[in-house]
DNA sequence: GACAAGCCTATTGTGCACAATCAAATTGAG
DNA sequence: CTCAATTTGATTGTGCACAATAGGCTTGTC
C-alpha cells in the first residue's frame, strides 16, 4: 500500500479514467478496422459529420480539444484516403478549411451499425451512461478552465 | 448533426471519456514535471508503491492493462532515472522482475503533495468522485470481458 | 502604406499505445 | 526423455498526443 493516501485516491480515480478510455479504443478499433478508421481519426470524422459548415484546422481542434500537432497528420491521412478535403482559405490563406468529400459523407452511413450500442458496449443503462456523460463533461470544463 | 443517433450518442460519451482523460493527463503533466515523471511513468510508480512484493513486466501490465510493447520502453526510462532495477528472475528466467530502488521508494514522499487533491482538480465531490469511480471500473471490467 | 502585435498552421522531437511477429523457456503428454 | 503447445517478454512498425519552435498572414495603429 502507498504511504501516501492522495496517491490511493489517484490509483482509484485517475488510473480508471485512463483505463477506462483506453479499453474504449480497443473496443472500437476492431469495429473500425473495416472501415480503415483509428479511433481518434473515427471521432474526428464524427466531430465533422456533426458540423454545420467546413471548420478550420483550429475549430476543428477547439471541438475535440486536439492540437494541430495532432491534427495535421491525423487530417493527412484522412484526406489521403479520399474522406475530406484540405484547402486554404481564400479569405484569410492563414485557415485551413476541412470540408468532407462525398465519400467521407457517405461514410457516416456505412459506419451505421458500428456501435450496435455505445451502451451495450460498456454494459451500463441509459442513466448511468447520463450520469457518466455529465460528470465528464464537467471534469473537462472544470480541467480546461484551470489549465 | 449526424444522420444516425448512435453517432450523435458517440460525440456525446465516447468523446468525453476521451477528451477527459487526456485533460487529466494535461492537468498532472506540470506536476510531475518536477519529478521528472510523465503521466504515464506516475501511474506505473502508483501501482510498484501499492504492491506487496516485486512484480513482473506482465503482472505489471496486467494491472496496469498495458502490454509489453508499451512497458518495456517505459521501465526502461524509469530505470535510466534510478527508480528501479529491471532483473531476469532466476528461477523462470522468461520473467523480469521490477524492483523499487530506494530512490524509487523515497520519490513518493517527494510526490506526497503532487495531487494537493485530485478532488479538487476534477471540479467534483467526493460523492461524485466514487460514482464516477463505480461507473468506470464497471465499464473496464464489461470491456475486457467482451474483448 | 508601413509596422508591430497577435493569430494560425506546419514542423520537430519525445513518449506513449497497440497489433503483429519473434525467440526463448517451461510444461506436459506420450 | 522428447517434442509440441503454451507462456512470456522483446522487437518492429504505425499512429496518436503534446510541447516547443518557426514562419507566414492579418489586423490595428499610426
């Protein structure tokens, strides 16, 4: 045992977050293997599929709160399989505007049954699963405005 | 929005248990920076200070739910800095065992006041802390067992 | 219209995370 | 004892994540 009790708490908080988000990605990376998506390339496609308008590399990063150091190869990748586009802005050639092709779109659909249930898959109901939503949504209000 | 609702279900709890855990990550990375530990290397020393007796590379990784490829390089570093001592068990010689060093042992002390409450850097109370604790230890469990 | 400040993306380097593969050692069946 | 299956850790290769740095673009101010 530690001799120190905060590091008990954080063997019992911190390392189940950590855990917990990991087993997640290998949950879906079988799922989405078929697809040819990674988990966090998977995330990003849904951050798009769920945006109004094509976002920059920067609003695109302030959504899923990654960096373009993450991004820009991440989007690479992605536009090298022919899902979505990156072009400068011709406005302000500082932006690099994203916008889906008719393939990435069209992907959403394929991916329809991919998570047969985000629920099932943890193996929790529908208000703990609101419950989870709500305290980690919090925690990274809360982490980000201290940060 | 997305046209299917298990993707709108997705953005709304895989992308926060994603996003937070990597804000804690973010959140101890200045803290531990003292110590010369990255998160993942703290972790691994809360898991050699709670145990009885030296482990081996996979007991490790089995608490840890890390596999060799991952902690071998990472006990590595942790060895280079003095913290432990990574030996080829005599009797099984397929085993490594990792062992504290003093230094290693002496480094929770040094650490003792790192998370001045990790409570308080979540944003939550304790309440809210053992429920999100229930909540991701069951769904840790429910994923590895359908692994 | 020139200039300083701030914004935005790319680049570089370190360190996880994991799948796939490999090699070595133990175990167990015959 | 012998050999095949299993166990165990290391190695290799790809892909995040992020800090630090650099450089280009725009904007606001004169």
């Amino acid at each position: 045992m530690p001799r120190h009790p905060q590091h008990e708490l954080d063997l019992q908080l911190c390392f189940p977050l950590y855990a917990a988000s990991r087993a997640l990605t290998r949950a879906y990376g079988p799922l989405l293997a078929e697809a040819g998506l990674t988990y966090p390339q998977y995330l990003t496609m849904l951050a798009l599929w769920s945006s109004d308008a094509p976002p920059t590399v920067g609003q695109l990063g302030a959504k899923l709160r990654l960096d373009s150091g993450t991004l820009t190869p991440l989007l690479k990748r992605l536009e090298a399989m022919g899902l979505l586009t990156r072009l400068r802005d011709a406005t302000d050639e500082r932006r690099v505007v994203v916008t889906l092709t008719e393939a990435g779109d069209a992907l959403q659909d394929d991916l329809a049954d991919v998570p047969a249930g985000v629920v099932e898959l943890l193996g929790v109901d529908l208000a703990q699963a609101q419950a989870l939503r709500g305290l980690l949504d919090d925690i990274i209000e809360h982490l980000d405005a201290n940060a």
